[in-house]
C-alpha cells in the first residue's frame, strides 16, 4: 500500500477535544476513519470514504477522489472545518 499526498489539505475538528487537525495523506486518512472516527457517524459516505482511501493506497484511485469522498464523510460528520491551507 502506498501513502501518497492530497494535492489539497482538509482540515477537521475533534468532537471531543475541539483540536484542529490537517489531514494530507492517504494513510493519515484511513486512520482517523478506522481507529478515531466517531461511531455514531459512520454512514454512508463514511464507508465511501474508507473504500476510497483503501483503493488509493492500492492505486486503484486517484488520490484526488477519495480525498473528496474524505472530505464528503467529515461534512457528514459534522468535523470538517475546510480545504486548503490557511
């Protein structure tokens, strides 16, 4: 599996600590959706999202896909804050 960059950061908030976050990579990515995601909001372009990162980091997709497909389940979830850097 490969880790490759987002062209374009997201960046998102912590329900529970309120802590900013910037979110650039595949692998960074697959992680918050597996180990920190919160259970409550794993609909469904939360599990679009997990299958995007996973077909990235197999090059099955364009990383430029599945960073919005991340970006579609952190506005689901209520924790994105925006894109790009600021």
């Amino acid at each position: 599996m490969r880790d490759e960059q987002f062209d374009v950061p997201v960046t998102i908030e912590s329900e529970r600590t309120g802590r900013r976050l910037s979110v650039t990579r595949t692998v960074q990515a697959a992680s918050l959706l597996v180990d920190r995601w919160p259970d409550e909001k794993r609909g469904p372009k939360y599990r679009a999202a997990l299958k995007a990162m996973m077909d990235a980091m197999e090059q099955r997709r364009a990383v430029g896909s599945a960073r919005r497909a991340f970006t579609a389940a952190a506005k689901e979830a209520h924790v994105f804050v925006r894109e790009g850097r600021h």
